[in-house]
C-alpha cells in the first residue's frame, strides 16, 4: 500500500486560471448570448458578448475591448469582475459568479487556440480575417476564468427590479419631422 504523501498529485492551476467551474456557471454561461460584466470600481455592469471554452486552459469566458471593439472601462487593469449571466430566453439573471481576469498574449498558445473561435462568434466584422492581427496590434483578448465563487444564484438572487437610469449620453433624439417630397397635405377633419 502506498502512502499519501507518495501519489502524485496534479498540478495546481495558475492564480488566474480560476478553478473547476460550477456545473450552474457552465451551463448557464454557455447558452447565453451575452454577459454583464461587473468591474470594482465602476458606475455599472457593461453588456458585453462573448465566446465560451473549455479547452486546455481551463472553461473560461473570453472577451475583446478595445479600438473598434466593445468598451469594457476599467477591465484591463482588473484583478477580478463580476460576471452575470441572464437566462437565453427570459432575459431573468440566472447566477453572478467571480471571475480571474487574465489578458492572452497574442501570439501565445492560447491566443491561437482562442481567436478563431473568437471570430466566428464576431458579429459584424467589418475587417474579416484581419481582425485577428488588429487585435493583437490595438485590442485585448482577456480571459475570465472563473474562481468557483458564486456571487448570486438560486435564493440568492434579488427578488425586486434592478433598472437603472440610463447612462449619460451625448445622444438626443431628433425634435424636427424631415423634409419630404411630394407629401400629400393633411385633410382638414
């Protein structure tokens, strides 16, 4: 019989690898459209789509920010997010969970295992094949791994409305009714 101390034991994952996924994260994560993701420090969670894996660097959630690209303020430079997953057809939040995040090195192994997929799930890609190369020139492909922490889910999730007012925007709607040729006058009732 051998001793404990004589099995060989796997390899812990990195700091920023996150940890086995919850069955519940997983799950729900891959089925969603989108996420919100949540960073320390800023006014609000940011809508952001993204491409789901589960290869050789453990089951993470990736996303692009940058020039072109969807803003996500504050994300780069973070330690840790909040991601929120919402239900595929209800639009209802399904579970928060706790996210490492870690930036992809273009041109790493993971960089080329994640970015094609990454592509596909592009939409609108005004560049087409080119994005990859104007992602690793201008942009950032960070990975959010989960830690195996579940901020809200099941009995924990709010029961009431989070709306918010919308965010400030220098966007307005237009007050004046366009010109338009050969318009038939109102009838007088």
């Amino acid at each position: 019989m051998s001793h404990p101390e004589s099995v060989p034991q796997p390899p812990a994952p990195p700091a920023d690898q996150g940890v086995a996924a919850p069955p519940l994260v997983v799950e729900a994560t891959r089925k969603a459209g989108l996420v919100w993701i949540g960073v320390p420090g800023q006014p609000r969670p940011t809508a952001a789509w993204f491409a789901w894996a589960d290869g050789g660097h453990g089951a993470a959630v990736y996303v692009v920010t940058g020039p072109g690209e969807q803003p996500l303020p504050g994300l780069i430079g973070a330690a840790r997010c909040a991601v929120s997953v919402p239900s595929a057809d209800k639009h209802g939040r399904i579970v928060t969970w706790t996210a490492a995040v870690h930036q992809v090195e273009p041109g790493s192994a993971e960089w080329d295992a994640v970015v094609p997929g990454m592509l596909t799930k592009r939409l609108n890609l005004a560049d087409g094949d080119a994005a990859a190369r104007r992602w690793a020139r201008e942009c950032a492909v960070l990975r959010l791994a989960p830690t195996g922490e579940l901020t809200e889910a099941g009995s924990t999730l709010p029961a009431g409305s989070l709306a918010a007012p919308p965010a400030p925007s220098p966007a307005r709607s237009p007050t004046r009714v366009p010109f338009t040729l050969h318009r038939k006058p109102r009838s007088p009732r």
